[in-house]
C-alpha cells in the first residue's frame, strides 16, 4: 500500500514539473551574425532556449523564407516524417540534446538553393517565441582569365571568373601594389545560382610592369591571376613565328627536292645499291630441290625450275646439307653474276628466294631432329607417276580424351 502511494506521488510530481517547464516563460537564443559554409559540406544552425528548458514536450518547427516553408516538424515528441519540402528531405536533423534547451537544426550536403533565411520557431503550453538567422553558402571560383586587345598607345585587358557564391568582388592592382580605378564590372548568375563575374580596363603598359586581378569573398577566399601588358608583344611574336615557319618550310622542301633527284650523298648510294639489286637479282618465285647444288653453277640463271618434293634419301648426304646456305644462294643467283655487294654485306636474299631458304631450312631440321620419327614415306594406294618422288606422308594427330 505504502509503495503505491509512493509511485502515485512520483508521477504527479512529475507532471507538475512537466506544467511548470511548459508554463515558463522562455527565449529563443540565435546567432546575429550568418552562418557560412562551404558547398557540399554540412552546417548546424544553432537555436536554444533560455533558460535552458526541457524541450522534449514542445513543438518545434524550422522554416525557410516564411513559417509556411516548413523543413522539420518536432511534436509529439518525435520527428514528424513526409513533412516539409521535398528538397529537405533526409538531410535535416535536430542535433539533440533537447532536455537542455538545445533545438539546433543540422543540414546535409549544402546546395546553391539552401542559402537565405531560416527561423526556429519554439511552442509550448502556454508560450511561443521564435528567431532567425541568414545561412551563407559559399564556393570558390575559378582562376581569373585575361584576355586583352591592343588599343591606340594602352592596352584592353579583360578579367574573368566564374562558380562563386555569394557575389564576390574584383580588385585591380599594379605590381606596386596600388588599386586602380575601375567601374567596368559586371555579373552574371547561371541556373545552378552560382556567379560569374567580368571586368575590362585601358591600361598603358609604361605605367607599370604587370597588373594583377583579384577575385574573392573575403581576404582569405580569393583567386588571384597576373598579366604583363606589353604593348606589340603578340604581334613580334606572330611575325616571328610566322618567319621561322616559312625558314623551316622552305628547308624541308629543298630537302625534298635533293633526295628525289639524288643530289644527296647518302641517299645517292642507297638508291644505287637499290637499282644493283633490282638489276641483278631479278627471278621469279621457284621451289628449288635440294639437289641442285650440284648443278648450279651450270643452270640457267632465268630458267624456271620445277616442283619437287624433298627426297627422303636426301638426309644421307650431310656435305650437301651443311653447305645449304650457300648452295641455294648460288642457285637463286645468276651463275656469270656475282652476288650484289648490299646482299653480301647484309647476307639479305630476295623475299621469294628467302622464302624458298627458309622452306629448304625447316625440311633439312625436321629430318635431323626428334621430328623425323613422325616424317613417313607416301605410299600410294595404287601406281602413280609421283611414286618416284618421295614424298612425304602428313603427320598423324591423335586426339586426346577430355
């Protein structure tokens, strides 16, 4: 019995602090200044209570431009969801520490559009206050680019810079580090809310060595680009160019003329090793049997040779074999002519004769090798007049069981 009563006294004592915090009166505390901070970043706009109530049992409402832009809605002690504009969405939050007055907002992922003025409005029992505040969201543009254009005895030059929040300004300055005068500036704001900013002066390039732009939002967020203004530069440097052009061009095209004519040294040479080459080494494609060298000497340098098959007998005979090289250069060559002097330097044969060295080459290893245990004799089937030739039977391929 004792024990009941004593809960029954601990709720109403309770509730009767719950009515006082709700019938005290209260004010809501925010920043005078802005709130700034960068884009794509995350900002907490403060708000709290004084004194420091329990703010767990009031409403608590955030707006944008107006109580009507609502953004978050605290009742019923919970956050409300599907409340407040969509744009919002998942990316607001009250921070905590509510029982001690603390009814901050925190914003995610700022964008261009979420700058401007917020208000948080506090409601209990029996009161209400609210307060505003202005959030700045700021982005750094790009470096300024010049662009300038020669006027009489001074010097148009044009500064620009885009992709800054808020509005910045433009500063020129002399290499002296004075400011000059300008009342030529101009800004643009593209769909996304961020500004570009252009800036044009006459300048006289004797009056200082370089000038400089600088764009920025404060003394610590700026971008800053020099120019040096020589009055005429540009133009020498084209005609140089231009010059040095026409000089290349014209060397290029003597060049070209000498080598066709062969007026040059070195090409000269190589152009007469080509022709001695096209002169002597002139035959068609043949496929050459081993056992021509011993008559080479003797065969018509321009006479056709027929196809042959490569006898078997022939690997008995290893003199013949090892003097391979020479003998069919011997062949593909005219017997009266001696070999060009390019191919004896380079040991190069024409690509149908390298070909048919090359085919003689691999026939002269594979019976020499492990390989001839797969090499057979053709035996025909039935009596063929290229029984004689000893020709070889194709290789058998087993196939393998996967």
């Amino acid at each position: 019995m004792v024990s009941r009563i004593n809960e029954q006294a601990m709720i109403l004592i309770y509730i009767a602090s719950v009515l006082a915090c709700s019938a005290a009166e209260f004010s809501i505390v925010v920043p005078n200044a802005s709130v700034s901070a960068p884009l794509g970043s995350s900002v907490v706009l403060p708000c709290g209570l004084s004194p420091s109530l329990n703010a767990r049992t009031f409403e608590v409402r955030w707006s944008k431009h107006g109580e009507h832009d609502l953004i978050l809605l605290y009742q019923d002690q919970k956050v409300q969801e599907n409340v407040g504009k969509d744009q919002y969405r998942d990316r607001v939050s009250l921070i905590g520490e509510l029982d001690k007055g603390n009814v901050s907002l925190k914003l995610d992922n700022l964008t261009v559009a979420d700058r401007g003025e917020y208000i948080c409005f506090v409601k209990s029992i029996s009161w209400y206050e609210k307060g505003s505040m202005n959030l700045v969201v700021k982005a750094l543009g790009s470096t300024p680019l010049f662009l300038h254009n020669e006027v009489g005895e001074k010097v148009n030059i044009t500064c620009m810079s885009g992709g800054w929040s808020p509005k910045p300004t433009l500063t020129w300055r002399d290499s002296a580090g004075r400011e000059l005068p300008n009342s030529h500036t101009y800004y643009r704001t593209n769909s996304e809310g961020l500004v570009s900013v252009s800036s044009w002066l006459l300048f006289s390039p004797s009056d200082s060595e370089w000038i400089s732009c600088t764009v920025g939002l404060n003394h610590q967020e700026i971008r800053e680009g020099r120019i040096v203004p020589l009055k005429g530069f540009w133009r020498e440097a084209f005609i140089s160019t231009l010059v040095l052009s026409l000089i290349v061009l014209s060397t290029f095209t003597v060049l070209l003329i000498l080598f066709r004519k062969g007026l040059l040294p070195h090409c000269s040479s190589h152009k007469n090793a080509k022709a001695a080459a096209d002169s002597h080494v002139s035959l068609p494609a043949e496929t050459v049997p081993l056992n021509a060298t011993d008559n080479a000497t003797q065969a018509d340098p321009h006479e056709s040779l027929p196809r042959k098959s490569v006898p078997l007998n022939a690997a008995e005979n290893t003199n013949q074999y090892s003097s391979i090289d020479f003998s069919t250069f011997r062949t593909l060559l005219p017997a009266s002519s001696p070999a060009p002097p390019v191919l004896k330097d380079l040991h190069w044969l024409p690509i149908p004769q390298r070909i048919q060295f090359k085919l003689l080459t691999i026939v002269y290893k594979s019976l020499h090798t492990y390989l001839s245990e797969l090499l057979h004799p053709h035996t025909p089937t039935r009596a063929l007049r290229s029984a004689d030739a000893n020709l070889l039977s194709p290789p058998t391929r087993t196939k393998h069981k996967t």
